[in-house]
C-alpha cells in the first residue's frame, strides 16, 4: 500500500516483499527499500530510496494494528465454531465491517490484521529489504514495544543483507534476540566470491561466514537464501563449491533454494544479451543443488527448504546432516534428496526437458507426476522440446521461470 499524509490516522504502512515462509505474517514496515539495491539480478527496489523510518514512526503503525486488533477481536467466538472454514471466527460478521469502511487504505488494514488473526496471530516479519540496517537501539526499542502490544506474538524474524550483518557482534545480536528478534533471512545467493562479483552482491564469503557466525552466536536463528545457477554456465560448479563452504563454515538453520530467474532489466539479462553471460540450465541448476548436498558436513543441523515454485525439483527438502530420525529405514533426508535429484538426472534428456515444460507451465508438481502422461503424449512433448538446442531450451525455460519473480 503506498502510504501518504492524506490518509486516515489508523492506517499503517504495508511493504510488498516477504518470504514465502512469513505468509501468515504480520507484516510491519521498520525500512523502505533496500541499503544496497545494486544486486545483478534484482529490480525489487530500484525506484525506491532507502528509508530507515522513525521509531515514533514505527510505534505510531503497532498501535494502528493494535487498534484493528481490537475491532477484529470483537469476532472472535471463544467456543463456538461460528465458521466452518474458520472455527472461532465470525467471519460473516468481519466482512460486513470490512464492507462498512468507506476509506480503501482502512480497509485494508482491518483485511490485513484480520488474516493475520485468523491464522494464529503468532508471527510477525519486520520489512523490507534490509531492515537490520535501523540503528540497533531503534531496532531494539520497536521490538521490545512490539512485544509489549502484542505478548501472543511467538516469532519475530526480518531480512538483513549480509555486508551489513558482518558489522555487528555476537553481542549485538545477543541483545537483539533478548528484544524480541528470533529470526534472520539473508540473501547469499553464493558463497562463491567469484559469482558474488559477477552478480554485484557487494560482500564476501568470508564477510558471510562472520556475519553466519555472529547471527547464530547471538542466538539468533539464521535462513539463507541459495541461488542455483545465478553465476552462470562457467561458474556453475563455483557457485555450488562456495555456497557448500559457507554453509559448514556457519551451520545455519536453513538455507533456502530460489532458482536464479534472470530476467530482462537487470544487468545480468544485459550481459547475457552482451555475450558475457551464459544462462544456466535447469539441469544445470540442479546439478548444484546436488553438490551443495554432496559437499555438506555430516554433522550439520541445516534444514535445506524448497518453498518457492521456482524450484524444479520442489520436494528436495530435508536435512543436510548425514544421520536420520527416520525410524521407517527409509535413510536420511540427505540419501532421499540425493536419490530423487538423481532420479531426474538419469533421465534421458528429452524426458527431463519434457518435466521441465510441465513444472514451468504448471503440470507437474513432482517427477511422479510424469507417471499421469500417456506414452503417447510423452512421445509428442518429447518431438516438440527436442526441435530447440539447448541454448536456445535454457533462454526459453529462463523465460517461464521469470514469469514466477
Ligand atoms: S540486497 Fe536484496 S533487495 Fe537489495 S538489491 Fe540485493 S537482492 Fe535486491
């Protein structure tokens, strides 16, 4: 929502990007834009000049939530199941309120805060791109004051670029965690220093690795975002290499695959177009998946998440460490992703083109589903995703997965 002093006083600020992870989030703006807004592959916020909002500022936008809480609330049915698809709400009753507010950005606000209610009420996600960069004392003042409007809050998590990450402490981190802060997204995208320069990410492996460790040693939960053929064909295995270091080097608790979409706009599209860049595959892409996992430490606790549809194979998820508590027999996490990806890799290439055409175009969820396609309609797709070499395949996939970002 874009937020302006012609609005109603009880409308707060909604930025436009989270994680997948924070849907049920609350959503509260602490920062506009993003510090850096120079990354290869990035457009999100290159119209927007970086602002780091007030903490009176902020704390004028929680008592706004606050108060449509309390509107909200009036609906809630403590014992009576007053909506089958929401039990414990009238959600009749919602609507009609919603309907009664004459002033968009209300309403919108009282839609928002009810959603949130709805599902838990239980997380709240501190935007945009960077919001760590807020002055540690202004970060810490809205977390403690967020705490105190909202005690039924259990998780309070926010992006931060690692650069500016690998500026603070442990201690730093100690104190931001004992406010209220439970969790950190940070955009990797590689730990390899050679793809960290070509996509202009502005920091290193090792600035990664300290802000990883800092994070953690605060006692802060960590989620790193992994970008599968971001660095090119020539820096495919890199990219896997690097990001394999940093993930034993720092242990985080989640490292999130989001495959490289390179799309038109960006410095990177342009390089392609200039003949510096040569577009990853999805093979290719997947391959490093692989590495990543191959490479891992045995002992790690990191969760490898694939929670975005951008993903080709999007049931690699699980548990990088070795062992298992899979009492079934079934292995651990690591041999089932190992074993699925190579399932898809020991396809003929024409079968694994044909899988990329559905997951791309919305057919197919998972290599199981190949199972649903007459031998003849395989035979067909096979004809047809054949007739392109495979640069041109690769342009013509990059294209489907830009549709998604
Ligand atoms: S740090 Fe994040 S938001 Fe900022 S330019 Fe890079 S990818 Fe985009």
């Amino acid at each position: 929502m874009i937020y302006n002093d012609s609005m109603s006083d009880r409308v707060f600020r909604i930025g436009p990007i989270r994680p997948p992870s924070e849907a049920n989030s609350l959503l509260i703006q602490v920062t506009n834009g993003c510090t850096w807004n120079k990354c290869g592959f990035c457009q999100l916020y290159r119209h927007t000049k970086f602002k780091a909002y007030s903490a009176d500022s902020i704390r004028a936008d929680i008592d706004n939530i606050a108060y449509w809480a309390e509107r909200v609330r009036k609906y809630e049915c403590k014992g009576s199941p007053a909506s089958d698809a929401y039990p414990g709400w009238d959600i009749d009753g919602i609507n009609e309120e919603l309907s009664s507010l004459t002033d968009d950005g209300e309403r919108q606000c009282m839609y928002t805060v009810a959603n949130w209610l709805i599902a838990g009420g239980e997380n709240v996600f501190l935007q945009d791109g960077n919001s760590t960069a807020l002055s540690s004392g202004r970060l810490t003042d809205v977390l403690i004051y967020l705490r105190q409007v909202f005690p039924q809050v259990k998780r309070i998590t926010s992006y931060g670029r690692a650069e500016n990450l690998s500026r603070s402490s442990a201690e730093d981190f100690a104190e931001l965690k004992a406010a209220g802060l439970d969790r950190i997204h940070s955009g990797f995208e590689s730990g390899s220093d050679a793809v960290l320069k070509r996509i202009n990410k502005g920091v290193t492996q090792e600035q990664q690795i300290r802000a990883g460790q800092a994070v953690k040693a605060g006692g802060i939960e960590l989620s790193i975002y992994f970008m599968p053929g971001v660095g090119g064909k020539d820096l495919s295995e890199d990219n896997a290499v690097g990001t394999a270091e940093v993930i034993n080097a720092v242990d985080p608790d989640f490292v999130r695959v989001r495959t490289a979409a390179i799309k038109p706009g960006t410095e990177l599209y342009k390089d392609w177009q200039d003949g510096l860049y040569a577009l990853c595959g999805d093979d290719d892409k997947v391959r490093e998946i692989r590495k990543v996992i191959e490479l891992a430490d045995e002992g790690l606790s990191t969760y490898l998440v694939s929670d975005h549809m951008i993903n080709l194979l999007q049931d690699i998820e699980g548990r990088l460490s070795a062992g298992s508590d899979d009492r079934s027999g079934a292995g651990s996490d690591r041999e089932r992703m190992l074993a699925r990806i190579d399932e898809y890799l020991d396809m003929p290439e024409d079968r694994r083109r044909v899988f990329q055409l559905l997951r791309r175009t919305l057919r197919a969820y998972s290599l199981d589903d190949m199972r649903n396609i007459s031998s003849v309609q395989l035979e067909q797709l096979c004809e047809e995703v054949m007739k392109e070499n495979e640069t041109g395949w690769d342009v013509r996939v990059n294209g489907y997965i830009c549709r998604y970002v």
